[in-house]
C-alpha cells in the first residue's frame, strides 16, 4: 500500500484548480451510474450508516461511537458500517427484487492512494440472478461512466485498459497456473481447511517461501500481489472467479464443484475494483462463518466486533437466492480520469 505524501489544504483554490476536471467527471459519472440502474428498473435505496455491526471481514477496521437514548442509562455502541452489505440484504428479504445504492462507508487504518477512510460504494443485487448477470452489469457499467466521463479508456500508472474490448475472464486456480506456475487446488486437499506447508513447496520454488505464523491465506495473499494482480486488468477489465471455499465470505458453494465458492473480483489496471458474491443463504453456515472470521480477527488485532443478530434472523426468516456486488466508485472515476490519488477524485476529503 503507497503512503499517501502531505499536501495542501483541499480548499485552496491552488490545490482545487487540478482537480476540478476530475470532479466534474466524476459527477458526469455520478448521473450516468444512476441512468444506467434506472434504466433495468433498479430501485435506489438509501441504509443508515449507523449499524450494531460494521461488518465481519477479519482485516477491516471499523469506526466506534456510541448511539444515547434520553435516558441516562441508554446507550449502546454502534459503527459505522464497513459497508451497506447486511442492511440491504434484509431488504430482499422485505420483498424489494433489485436495488442498488452509492453510500459513503467508513474503513480505520487505512489511507493511501488508492484507500480513504470513508469513501463511496456502490453496491447492488439481483434476486433469483446468478453471479454470472452482475459480470454483465459490470460490462454495461463501466463502458457507460467511461463515456460519461469524458475519456476513451481506463489509466492508471501506465497502464490502459478499454472495457469495449473483450474482458478476460479468468479463476482464480488459472491465474495462480499462469502468472505463478502454482497448482492451487492440490494445495487444500481439504477445500475448508487449506494447508500452508503444500502451499510452500510451490511458492518457495519462486522465491515466495512462508514466514513463521503464516496462515495459507497469507502466502496466498503475498503470492497474489506480487505475482498475479500486477497482471490483472491490463489491456481490458478482468475478471478474477470462483475462489476457493475457504475464502468464501459471505458466498454459497458453487452447485458443480463444492471446492469452489460463486465469488468474482473486477480488476482494471492492476487495481482491484469490485468484489462479487452468489450470496450465501444458509443462517446456520453464515453465523459459523462470522464466529471464524471473528475469532482470527480477536487473534491478528486483539478486538472482535458484534454479529447483527437481526441480519442472522432475516436470514432465517428467507433470503431469496441472489447475488450482489460493491464497486468502489472512487477508484472507477480514478481509472477514468488517470488521477495518481483518490483524494484527487473526493470533494473534500477527510482532513488529516
């Protein structure tokens, strides 16, 4: 992750002039994102950034208050969400069959180029819809805020990437074979429980060897940035598929290969830009799935944030098959305009 270097004040027309076409790209992109679900009668909600729980992915750092009521004795601590994620799926469950929504979410710890600690998310899902139409959506999202933008292709560092030529569309097993010469599968003889040491074999061969305490996610992870996602998006968007079951997170198993989890990632430029899920509907697997990620999370950071109740209970109730995706819209209109920083592309960040 690139540090961020100290900069004027946002304010200051000096600093505003440069990033003024970008700013007015990125509202161009704003209508046309709206133009774009209104248009396959998407219904645009708007979820409480206030939540019992922000969510539970295990390296995410959520901001803490805390909600009073009028008496003394009421209060109770809530977060800022990580994402709208769980409030909208309870509106599946309410009855609403597509929706989408851009919010601003809220991510402590992180800050760089590319990371701000509250950003704009776009998110949506499609009930009774496979994982497979929102790679569509993706195609029709990105070529229509592209237009809108003003520019003819995605840029980044000196990477180009024109989302009207054909996507590539990869699995993970294939990207760690081609850009790693890594048999990824033969590394979790049990798909749930992967293990680090054949991991290793393979990875020490290109120079990757496991440290001491690593988890097979976290070679997983060092080998994937520095071998595969360099590569990912460049030329045109890719597509990044089917993961393996233990990283899962909020997916089903893929019908046809239970090894395998219905998730995709969107990479443009080398930089990861969406994260897609055939949404899990079974309480009982998610809620064992929340207390996991909660108890590595206690282990890494040494906190672990409450599980929404209420959103194991809509769950319950019914969950309709679906899928859904969250887009980072900062990041698209960076790879649209070329801007080298997100704070480029945000009216007023947040100050340091």
């Amino acid at each position: 992750m690139q540090p961020r270097k100290p900069r004027a004040p946002w304010w200051r027309p000096d600093r505003y002039q440069p990033r003024r076409e970008d700013l007015l790209a990125r509202s161009r992109m704003q209508r046309a994102l709206r133009d774009f679900f209104d248009a396959m009668d998407f219904l645009e909600v708007d979820t409480p950034a206030l939540q019992v729980s922000p969510g539970l992915e295990p390296h995410l750092q959520a901001f803490r208050t805390e909600l009073r009521g009028p008496h003394p004795d009421d209060r109770r601590p809530v977060f800022l969400h990580t994402s709208p994620e769980f409030a909208m799926k309870k509106l599946l469950v309410a009855g609403l069959p597509r929706i989408y929504q851009l919010s601003h979410v809220f991510r402590n710890a992180e800050r760089s180029t590319t990371h701000h600690p509250e950003f704009s998310m776009l998110e949506w899902y499609r009930v009774r819809e496979g994982y497979e139409a929102l790679i569509e959506d993706c195609r029709g999202l990105l070529r229509a805020t592209l237009r809108a933008s003003g520019h003819d292709r995605f840029r980044r560092g000196g990477l180009e990437a024109d989302p009207f030529a054909p996507w590539q569309i990869l699995t993970v097993a294939e990207a760690f074979e081609t850009y790693a010469g890594i048999d990824l599968l033969a590394t979790a003889p049990d798909p749930h429980a992967p293990d680090v040491a054949l991991l290793d074999r393979q990875s020490a061969a290109i120079g990757i060897p496991a440290r001491e305490g690593d988890r097979w996610d976290d070679l997983f992870f060092r080998i994937f940035l520095e071998k595969i996602e360099p590569f990912l998006g460049v030329g045109a968007p890719t597509v990044l598929k089917d993961y393996p079951i233990s990283m899962a997170a909020l997916s089903r198993p893929k019908p046809e290969d239970g090894r395998l989890a219905e998730r995709f990632e969107l990479y443009v430029c080398g930089l990861e830009l969406a994260n897609a899920f055939g949404e899990l509907t079974e309480p009982g697997v998610q809620r064992a799935r929340f207390v996991a990620d909660m108890d590595l999370k206690e282990r890494l950071y040494g906190v672990r944030y409450p599980i929404d109740e209420d959103f194991l209970a809509a769950l319950d109730h019914g969950l309709p098959e679906s899928s859904g995706i969250a887009l980072g819209f900062d990041r698209l209109v960076m790879l649209a305009t070329g801007a080298a920083d997100i704070e480029d592309v945000i009216w007023a960040p947040v100050a340091d």
